[in-house]
C-alpha cells in the first residue's frame, strides 16, 4: 500500500477472511506488510445430498475471535480501518435480523446456504429457460451457485417457516459489514457478480417478475438491497460499539463496503508491480494478467477496458473488483476440495497419513516427494500416461457452464497402494490444471489476450499445483511472496475506507519489496527462478 493521505506513522488496518472452512483474520500496516495472523474453523452442515448449511452466528463468532488474536500487543487506537470478505453464501435473516431456518428441520442455527449448495436445481433450469437478457452478463447461463435460484427454491420449499417471515436477505460479506456497522447497504461486487444487479441500469423489474420473484420489485428491493456502495467505501459512522466490543477494536473505526473472497484475492494479486525484475510480464498490460483463486474451489479473474462476453464465464461484470475496469470470471466448482475427496477416499490414505504424521508433513508434502521417488528418467508430469480424470465431480462452472456434468477416472488398475494414491492425486491436479486451459482458451476465443498467470489462494502454495498450471498452460505463474493475498485485499479495504489512501488502485500499490515468484514451462518440467519483485 503506498500511502495517499495524512495517515500517522503506525497505522494499521484489519483483514477478515470468512471461506468455506474457516475465518482468517490479519494484522497489515500502511506498507502493506502482513504482522498478525490467525484462523478459526468454522461450522458446516450437510443435512442431505448437495444441501450446505452453515450459521452466521457461528461465522461472526469466529470473526471476533481471529480479529482479537490479531490486535493482542498492539495499540488498538493506531488500527485506522477493517475490511471483509467473504464467500458468496446467502443468508437469511427476520425482520428484526434474528436467524431464519433455511432447512427442512427448521434449525434457524443453519441460516445460510452454502455457495456450493445446489438444491435450487429446478429452479435455475426454469430461469434459464426464461432467456432473460440479464442472462447475458453471466456467460449466457445462470449457475445454481448464484442467488436467484435460491431465493426462488427458499420461497416454493420453506413458505411458512422461512420466506414469509423474511426481512433481509444478505450475501455474506454484506452481512458482515452489516454486523459491524449497523449499515444494511450492499457492496456493489455482491450484487453484480451473484444477484444480477447493473452498475449501470439498477435492478431489473422483469427479470424477477418473469422468475417469480416479484415480491422483491413490490418493496423497492429492500430485503436484497436498494442501497449500493463500491467496495472500499466508507459505512456509516463506522464499528458500532457493540461490534467493537465483539472484535476488540476501537469504536468509530473505518468499515469497507466488502468483496467476495475470490475478488479479495483477485485485488491482492492482480495489480502486483514487477517492474525492474526480469519477469516475463514486466511492461505488460495488467489486462494480460489472469488471477485465479484456488482454494475449495477455483476462480479465474481477467479485467478488460471494455466488455467481453465470453460463453459459460461470468460477467462482464463492471468496477466488480478493479473500479473502472470489467470484470470476467471463470471458475471450476471444486478443485481443493476435488483433491481431498479423491486422496481421502483412496485405500492407502491410511498408510499416507501415518508416514507423512512420521515425518511431520502434510499429505501433500508427502505425496509431492513420493512422486519424485517413483518417477523415472521422464518428467514427473508422464507418470500419468495411463490414468486420466474428468474433474467435474461438482459440475462444471466454466466454461461448459454444465451442472449435471459428472467426475470421471479412466486407466485404474487393481492396485491400490501408495504409488497409486500419488499417481491419482498427480493426474487429479493435471485435471484441474487443464480445465484452467479450457477457461483460458475461451476468453482469448472472445478477446481477451492471457500472457501471465498470478495464483493466490491454499492450493498455490502446493509446488505440484503450481508447475502443473505452468506446464499444461504453457505460461508463466508469478506468486507473491505474501501468500495470504486475500487477507491483503480485505485489508485494502479497510485502508481505502479509512480516507489514508485516495482509491482501491492507490491503496493496493505497495512500497515494500516482495519476492515473486516465475515458474516458467521447462522442458523437464522442474526449472524455477525467483526474482526480487514488488507484489500486493
């Protein structure tokens, strides 16, 4: 962060991550520099076959414990901002913003459903069918993961206990700032990028007319939100004193209108300054970069001057992540989370586990160096000549844009020990790595021009992972050295909201010097360079 304003010397600004998984939280300074950290696993429910449910009393619990962990030494009063984000999970609220149940057992405890959640299948096909022209601005075809569909499952499945009684119905990130400000306005990204709004035109009345959502035009949209501020924007008067007492900040303090998690990363990453560094990308357009998010699932986020369409990739989508500029994102539905359910459910994961606890490792540390114990004079890349994987095990996002779509393996044989497990878990990473191509391949076919890939996120710390993307892409992968990029891109926010830098662009240009981080296509597949760079 390069400082825009009059901002003190030792001014900080608070980052909250809430994932799937867990709630991170950081402790970043005006340079950009990340000093605190801390996470806290967070509930999840699965109370039938592809239902997920998690609580947000739960999640902001979780948020007040990592954001008290990060501030402990620390003079709270020289903390200038808080910034959120969040995944994509829509929750339900009274109208007094007590929970609602969002199931069959009327636990209100289970108030959001998951991003990955996909009981609104009827429903998207029958908003698909519409043809709607909003369709246009999310690859052509709605994906269950968006929030129409839900909406429209809620009220034809929960009537009585949960849609009637309805007064606000959040994404997550906006419940979160919501939590702390009091302020039910919504960030522009939620909106836009999973609730069809237009940066430009508003709400359209027909679309939720024609789905049968008219209950949302009758009260000028307020249950979903008729008051709309870009990410970095300033709420209200800032942290209630209850929200303060909560997260153990200062009263008063900056709040940001927040981002979804995967746009958090997308601003922590995409505008890293490498100049001077010999890197492939240096002079570069930043409209060349690609930054994929990859965690329990996959983003893809590329940012153009003007408009693409690009089939089965959403957007474009206008100042969603970067103001000023548009917005397409790709996405593949599960890609770390592909990766445990196929290592887990091996029959040697067992013996994996043991070996990789024996050496005080990850599995996938483990698995990493297994597979250079067993790969022969080729690269470690044909050991999966014979086995093959269709990764779509949760549908396909992009850019098939296919929600029936199924997983597949091709190739096994009787064996099942440990050279196998490695031998599945590469060519699950292979897979992954070529649905990633795909993407690519679609946005140059509309116009986009890709040279460069900046990954963030859990899987890019997997070195495996990393070359896979280089290899199969055939481009260079640029890693900050600062791996927690979401947390920085929240943090952003905070600083934006805070008046000490003058935008989102100005915050996100930091002064310090990080390592980043080019792998480039080898012939055998290993070669690496690190270079001194500048990252966000």
């Amino acid at each position: 962060m390069m400082p825009g304003g009059d901002q003190e010397p030792g001014s900080y600004y608070v980052g909250v991550d809430v994932g799937t998984g867990s709630v991170r939280a950081a402790l970043v300074d005006q340079r950009g520099i990340l000093l605190a950290f801390a996470d806290q696993p967070i509930k999840r429910w699965e109370p039938q076959f592809n239902h997920h449910e998690q609580s947000s009393e739960d999640i902001w619990a979780a948020c007040c414990v990592v954001t008290k962990k990060v501030v402990q030494g620390i003079d709270v009063n020289q903390i200038r901002g808080l910034g959120f984000d969040a995944t994509c999970s829509l929750v339900v609220l009274d109208k007094q913003f007590r929970p609602l149940p969002v199931n069959h057992e009327g636990d209100s405890r289970r108030n959001i459903i998951m991003w990955l959640d996909h009981r609104a299948i009827t429903q998207v096909h029958r908003i698909n069918e519409t043809k709607h022209s909003v369709l246009q601005c999310v690859g052509g075809v709605m994906s269950v993961e968006m929030q129409a569909p839900k909406l429209l499952w809620l009220k034809e499945n929960l009537r009585e206990t949960c849609w009637d009684k309805a007064g606000h119905f959040f994404d997550l990130p906006d419940f979160l700032s919501w939590k702390a400000t009091g302020v039910t306005a919504r960030s522009l990204c939620s909106l836009v990028c999973k609730w069809t709004y237009s940066a430009e035109k508003g709400w359209d009345d027909s679309f939720w007319k024609m789905i049968g959502l008219e209950d949302f035009v009758a009260d000028n949209y307020r249950k979903i939100g008729n008051q709309v501020l870009p990410p970095g924007a300033s709420l209200g008067n800032g942290l209630t004193p209850e929200a303060a007492k909560d997260l153990g900040l200062p009263a008063g303090i900056a709040v940001a209108a927040p981002l979804i998690d995967a746009h958090a990363g997308g601003l922590g990453v995409i505008g890293a300054d490498v100049r001077g560094h010999g890197l492939a990308c240096e002079g570069q357009p930043v409209t060349s970069r690609l930054a994929i998010i990859c965690g329990t699932s996959s983003c893809h986020m590329g940012i153009s001057k003007d408009p693409i369409f690009v089939p089965g990739v959403w957007g474009p989508y206008f100042s969603a992540m970067i103001p000023g500029f548009w917005l397409n994102e790709g996405g593949q539905s599960v890609t770390g989370k592909l990766i445990d359910h196929m290592v887990q459910g091996h029959a040697a994961f067992p013996e994996l586990k043991a070996k990789a606890a024996a050496r005080c490792q990850s599995v996938y540390a483990y698995l990493n160096s297994h597979l250079d114990l067993i790969k022969k004079a080729q690269p470690v890349g044909f050991l999966t000549v014979d086995l093959h994987v269709w990764p779509d095990f949760h549908g396909n996002r992009s850019p098939l844009a296919d929600l029936t779509l199924k997983g597949m393996v091709t190739g096994l044989k009787l064996s099942q020990d440990l050279d196998d497990l490695a031998i599945l878990y590469l060519a699950t990473v292979q897979a992954i790595a070529f649905g990633t191509r795909l993407i690519i391949e679609a946005m140059e076919a509309a116009g986009h021009s890709i040279s460069t890939l900046f990954l963030c996120g859990g899987l890019s710390k997997n070195p495996l992972f990393v070359q896979m993307h280089a290899d199969i892409t055939g481009m260079p992968v640029v890693l900050s050295q600062e791996v927690e990029s979401v947390l920085v891109g929240a943090a952003i926010l905070g600083a934006c909201a805070s008046g000490d830098f003058t935008s989102v662009q100005v915050a996100k240009n930091p002064q310090k010097e990080n390592k980043a981080t080019q792998r480039n296509k080898a012939a055998q597949g290993t070669e690496q360079e690190e270079h001194e760079g500048l990252a966000v």
